[in-house]
C-alpha cells in the first residue's frame, strides 16, 4: 500500500490543475469501506480519483469483502498471484451476472461464452446400475465435487476465470465405489471442504464424513466420523453443516455432532415423499409432509452417541412446533424445497426458504412461493418454534411467463447474490416433457410479510437443442461467477459453461 500511495502521491503533485488536497493514504482508506460499483463510480469523477481506483489494494480488499458477503470459498482467488485485472472482474461478477439476467427479460437465452468439457476418471460399466453422478460446484466456481460411481469421488480444479484452463486431472481422489455424495459445505475456518458421503458395505448404508483442502496438493480426503445407517440410499435425506449432519429416514430425524460424537433422534410422524425433503440451519429442521404441509423442528440438545449406528442415538420427545400448508396446494402435486445455501447462513440474520410445486394446473399461482425464516429467539418455547416461516410473496410461474409451471429435476441451494436471491433449476418447454431447459431465476429479497406476486427475472442458460439432452438432477451451480456445471444424458460428459466474458473482454457498459 506504501508503494501505491507514494507513486499517486507524486502523479497527484504534478497535476497543477487538481482541486484535491487529500491524502492519498486517506482516499485509499476510504475506497476499501466501499462496494466494487461505488469504486467504478468513483473512477468516473476526475483524473485523481480514476488513478486511485487502479491500485491494487484497493481491489484486494474489495474482492476479500465480496467474498466475505456472498460465502465465496476462501481458496478460490490466489489473489498473490492475479492481475489487477483479474482483481476487478473477480469482485464486479456477482453484479455483473445478476444484472446482465435481470437486462434478458427471458427473451432470447443466454450462450454460454465458453463450453468446455470437464474428464471423467473412468468409464461406466454399462451392463451395471450405477450410481448416478452427484455434483456439488463449490460458490466461486472454481472447484467442483464431483461422485464418479463405481471410481469414488473426485476434487476438480476449474480455473478462477474462463482463462484458467481445467486441470485435467482432479487434485484429489476419494476412492469409494459405489458412493453416493450427499451434501458439501465450508470447514470451520472457511479454508477447506467437509462432504457427507454414504455407501453400500455389506447391505448396511454407511455415512461418512470427510475433509479436503484443496491448497495442499497429495494430501487428499481425511475422514472424520463413520456412521451406520439401517436404511437405503435413495431414502435418505440430509442436510449438512459444519458441524452436524441432519437426517431423515423413515419415520426418524437424526441430529449428529461427528466432532463431539453428540446426537439424538426423535419420531418424525411425518409421511415423506419418496425422496425425503429437509432444509436445516442451527435452530431447526424444516421438511415437508404430504399430510400436513411444510412442519418445522426446533434442534433439541445433543447428548452422547454410545454407538457408530443409529442404535447408539438416544430418543427424545421433539415434537413439530409449527406446520402449514402452501396456499392452494393438493396432495397430488410435488414438492421441491430450497434454502439458504449453508455457505451463506452465517452472514445473513434473515434465512429464506423457497417452495417450488410441480404442477400441471396452468391456473395455479402458487408454483413459486418465498418465505423469510425469523428468528424468534424462543428457546424451548412450547408454542413458537426458533424459525419462523413468514410469507415474502408468490408467482404464478417459476421460470416466467416463457415456461409452463412445472419444474424438472433438482433445485439448487437459494443464493444470495448482489441483493438479490438466486436459484437455478431445470424447466420443460411444454406440457408434454418434450424437452428440457436450465434456467437460472431471480428474486427479490423480501423486505415484509407479503401475499402479492413478485417479479420474476428468468434467464435460460442452456437453451433446448442446443446440446444433447441435459440431465437436470446433476447440475452446479454459482451466480457469482456465472458458471454452470452440467451433465449430459448417460453421465459420460461433464460440461463447463463459463456466461461471463473473461478479464479482457470486457465492454465499457458491463463496467458501468
């Protein structure tokens, strides 16, 4: 920073026409408090200030800042080694991505600026009912998780921009056949990757938890606690933290504490669907029931596991603190579940839960509802549950009026990005399942308690014919690089679409 004030410093006294008598140490100082458009605008106003938006510090801080506030995996950016350049587009994606969706208005879809395929570590033995291939694209964009079958699971290197070329070769290898890889979120300083993977072992499903840090090449997976599970692997769902895995299976919840080998578990009463729904966070447990509705758990206290299976769980009384149903929903319909992404719960006060039904009523107008999770601060309050799901607003269609209401495949976690909530999920062009679009969606945070329709911003990422059929239930996912990770029908190729242009390339209205 000395070396960067000293050189304006002096550009600064030469000027004889400037009207600033600040110091630059002080300017630099107050270009680190502000966001990535307040610096561009700032650049706009006069010679001084235009050169002081070009140090590097500056940049430094406001991609360390972006980072921070959107739960962007710490190792993404090796920013002792990126251009200024590199700097600036890293720490303007986020808005860059959510405007250039919200400027489409779904009328043409997005093409992707760059379509790379990503190797797979070995081939699939067609004769065999294989594990299907789970990917978990890790926010920033640049490592992805990826289950390979029968090979185990596989750590990619991506690349930080579209410039990076892949790494062909994962950087670290878990060799689990036949595994099933469930959740992945941030280690608890932020550096390293926890996943929870379940197997097969000799008709028992085992659940695992380990640990990887992508920065330190050879070190590979560590795991970190082993639980068996009396249950199949399509029945089980889950919900990992940093600390604690939740999950679901027949008629129990099971809270565990690998780290202090604490847990419990309690009677659920709930009916699932197939594969179960839950959404989780520190408080409670959230998971839909045909029944019912959408019901929400409080987290009762952890008490010592005795054993590595579900026997070694004590059973306590937890009954559900609070249930609804969605407005205008029957029994018939399917329902998908997101949430806050786990990355991002520790930076917000205000969680979001959003409820997506698969229905063919094309009157319906509830296909899309939000609702914000308060925290009410009530500890074992008989009445009120610690979350509370109040309504945010409802849209008639998903992905916009361009779209039938229906959903197809997977959801991905709910994001926020650049005051905006994000999520992206697959969509039939019509009624008949004929063919299949990605779409990514935009959201209004919601700022109250609201029964009005919202606006949606839907952009198709992945438009229909373009490319062989594309297998919605294995996509990743993240708005603030603007990358898609996707698989083609018969899993044998992984496919890289980068919706950004790269450092370089970018034009004078997409920096303004």
């Amino acid at each position: 920073m000395e070396n960067s004030s000293t050189q304006l410093s002096q550009k600064s006294e030469a000027d004889p026409n400037s009207v600033f008598r600040l110091s630059i140490d002080l300017v630099l100082h107050v270009m680190q408090f502000l966001d990535p458009l307040d610096i561009l605008s700032m650049r706009k106003t006069c010679r001084m200030f235009h050169r002081t938006t070009k140090a590097r510090i500056v940049w430094l801080v406001a991609l360390q800042r972006i980072c921070e506030t959107h739960g962007i995996f710490k190792p993404t950016f090796p920013t002792n080694r990126m251009s200024l350049l590199e700097l600036e587009h890293a720490a303007l994606s986020p808005h860059r991505f959510v405007k250039s969706i919200k400027a489409a208005e779904n009328i043409n879809p997005a093409h992707p600026h760059q379509n790379r395929s990503i190797p797979r570590r070995g081939r699939a033995d067609p004769n065999s009912n294989e594990i299907r291939r789970e990917l978990f694209l890790i926010p920033g964009g640049r490592f992805l998780l990826s289950s390979e079958g029968r090979s185990g699971v596989c750590l990619w290197d991506l690349g930080y921009n579209a410039r990076i070329p892949i790494n062909p070769f994962p950087i670290a290898t878990l060799d689990l056949p036949g595994s099933s890889l469930k959740s992945v979120v941030p280690s608890e300083g932020g550096k390293e990757l926890l996943l929870a993977v379940t197997s097969r072992l000799d008709n028992v499903t085992v659940l695992r938890i380990y640990r990887v840090d992508p920065e330190v090449p050879g070190k590979g997976f560590s795991m970190e606690g082993q639980l068996e599970i009396d249950a199949n692997l399509a029945t089980v769902g889950s919900f990992l933290c940093c600390d604690a895995i939740y999950l679901v299976h027949e008629s129990h919840f099971i809270v565990w504490n690998w780290i202090e080998n604490t847990g419990c578990k309690w009677e659920s009463h709930i009916v699932p669907l197939d594969l179960p729904e839950i959404y989780g966070c520190k408080q409670s447990i959230i998971a839909y029931d045909r029944d019912d509705g959408i019901g929400v758990w409080d987290i009762p206290i952890l008490v010592s596991v005795t054993k590595p299976n579900l026997g070694g769980f004590h059973v306590v009384e937890n009954s559900q603190k609070y249930s609804f149903m969605p407005l205008l929903v029957d029994g018939t319909a399917d329902i998908l579940f997101s949430g806050t992404s786990a990355w991002q719960q520790e930076l917000t006060s205000t969680l979001h839960l959003l409820r997506l039904v698969d229905h063919e009523t094309a009157d319906e107008d509830y296909n899309l509802t939000v609702y914000s999770l308060r925290d009410t601060e009530k500890v074992n309050d008989p009445f009120l549950p610690r979350l509370l799901p109040v309504l945010g607003g409802h849209s008639k269609y998903i992905h916009g009026d361009g779209h039938p209401a229906l959903s197809r495949g997977a959801v991905s976690s709910l994001f926020t990005c650049d005051s905006h909530l994000f999520f992206c999920t697959g969509s039939e062009t019509d009624f008949n399942g004929s063919d299949l679009e990605i779409v990514a969606v935009v959201l209004p945070i919601p700022s109250q308690f609201s029964k009005d329709s919202i606006d949606v911003y839907p952009m198709t990422l992945m438009p229909s014919g373009v490319d062989e059929w594309i297998s919605s239930d294995q996509i990743g996912f993240c708005p603030m690089s603007g990358r898609l990770v996707y698989l083609l029908s018969g899993g044998e190729e992984l496919r890289l679409a980068d919706y950004l242009l790269p450092p370089g390339e970018l034009s004078h209205q997409e920096n303004s």
